[in-house]
C-alpha cells in the first residue's frame, strides 16, 4: 500500500498518512472551497488502510489550527471510522496538537474526546 501525500494549502491542511511507520498526520489550516473533493481521497486511503491494519498501534497526530464547521464534520466522520477500527479490535491513539494559549484548539479537541469515548485522546499543547 502506498503512502497518502498531500501538500497543504492557504486553505487546506497537510495530509502525511504513512503506512510503514502506522502514523496518520493532518497539519495546518482546513477550510477548503470543495471539502467533499479535498477529502475523498483522505477517506479512501484511510478506509483501505484500516481494512488491511493488523495488530500495530496506530498514532493519529491532528494539529490544525484553524478549521471550519465542514471541517469539524469531516473530523467527526474520520474519528468514527477511527473508532468503528478500536471496536474491532484495533489500537489507535489521537494526539490533538495545539499551542498551550489556545484554549478553542484544545475545547475542540476535547469534544471530540466525548463523542468517541474509545478513542484515546492525548491533548499535547506545545510551547508558542
């Protein structure tokens, strides 16, 4: 399987999806003019990926600083199939990066944490 590689944007993050080293990264600002379009090969990959995921653990690195309310659907749709993995069996741990002064980031991201109580989520707020 090949890794996923998209450059970011103005508007839209990083993807670093890398299948040797089980690390799954998006970076930056996510606002993008056509989210579906940005975000179906995201889904792709991430989809077949889980599907041939055996027993490595699996680190989710989530650093954006900015993203809009398509965004945080988009978001809620990736941690459910992030999730739908750990109920069959799969180790998968989120790391939510953001600045130690933004408090929004982190609320966010502690959201999330609800909505999926599965998932293990680790806020690591790093220095300005």
């Amino acid at each position: 399987m090949d890794n996923l590689k998209i450059k970011a944007t103005k508007s839209s993050p990083e993807i670093s999806f890398d299948y040797e080293n089980n690390t799954l990264e998006i970076t930056g600002k996510s606002y993008p003019a056509n989210i579906e379009e940005f975000y179906t090969p995201v889904f792709f990959w991430l989809k077949k990926y889980l599907s041939q995921l055996e027993s490595q653990k699996v680190t989710v690195n989530v650093e954006l600083i900015y993203f809009n309310s398509s965004t945080s659907m988009v978001l809620m749709a990736f941690f459910e199939n992030l999730e739908g993995a750990v109920n069959n069996g799969k180790s998968i741990s989120i790391n939510w990066i953001c600045e130690e002064d933004d408090d929004d980031t982190l609320e966010y991201g502690e959201e999330f944490q609800e909505d999926f109580e599965k998932l293990e989520f680790n806020f690591v707020q790093k220095s300005v």
